[in-house]
C-alpha cells in the first residue's frame, strides 16, 4: 500500500508543474496545489499546504485505484486512471465551487479550468503508467 501512495504521490508532480507552467504564461490564476490549499486556508493560497493536500488526496486515490482494479482487472490501466482522474477532478471542482468559490475568493477565470483539466490528464496518464510499471507487472 506504501508503494501505491507513493505512486499517487509522484503522480501529481507532472501535472503540477503544468498546471505552474499555465499559470506563469497567465492562462491559469492557481496552480493545482495551490488551489488545493484554499480547502483548508479558504482565502489564501499557499503552495506547502496544497503540497500536503494534494498529495493525501491523490495517495488514497491511488490506493482506492488499487482495490477497484484488483477486483474488476487492469486492463487499458491508462485510460481508466485518466478517466477515474477527470471523475475526481469533477467531483472535486463542484464542491469546490459549492464551497468556496465565489464566497471566500474571487471566480476564477474559465481558463483555470481548463488548465486543471489538462494537468487532471497528465496526472492521470502518469498514475496510469507508473501503476503499470511497478504494481501491475503482467
């Protein structure tokens, strides 16, 4: 279970430093683990905090990836991570929106969405690949 953490863990760097490289050419307002800090800071994005709950979130992500594709196969292992990883990017955009947006922090602009969509993919694609690699040797 470690290793698959640790996975999840490592997942989340590619897309991060895409989400940081939209954010530096001004198409996005927050990168991935900032955005994750104003779950816990509401008004102020800190990159530490994120740090910290991003890589919770997408470790038991991971992990629950783990169970599902234990019991049901892992097959096409890329392309249900990716797909699992835009349902979770879904589900926590609407409480996210629900919760904060709008109420603790200004709206942000449509192109941060876009911009955690694609880095969404990339974790996706990495989780995907590094789970066929070390977890699912067959």
């Amino acid at each position: 279970m470690l290793r698959i953490g640790i996975i999840g863990v490592l997942s989340t760097i590619p897309g991060e430093i895409a989400s940081r490289i939209f954010v530096h050419f001004g198409f996005g307002k927050f990168g991935i683990y900032e955005l994750s800090s104003l779950i816990i800071t509401f008004n102020r994005p800190v990159f530490t905090i994120g740090l910290m709950v991003d890589f919770l979130v997408s470790s038991v992500f991971a992990v629950l990836l783990y169970f599902i594709f234990e019991k049901f196969g892992s097959c096409h292992l890329v392309i249900k991570t990716t797909v699992g990883s835009l349902f979770a990017w879904l589900v926590c955009e609407l409480l996210f929106t629900t919760l904060i947006e709008g109420k603790y922090i200004d709206i942000r602009p449509i192109n941060d969405y876009y911009s955690h969509i694609f880095s969404t993919i990339i974790f996706g694609i990495t989780l995907g690949l590094l789970l066929k690699k070390f977890i699912f040797k067959s």
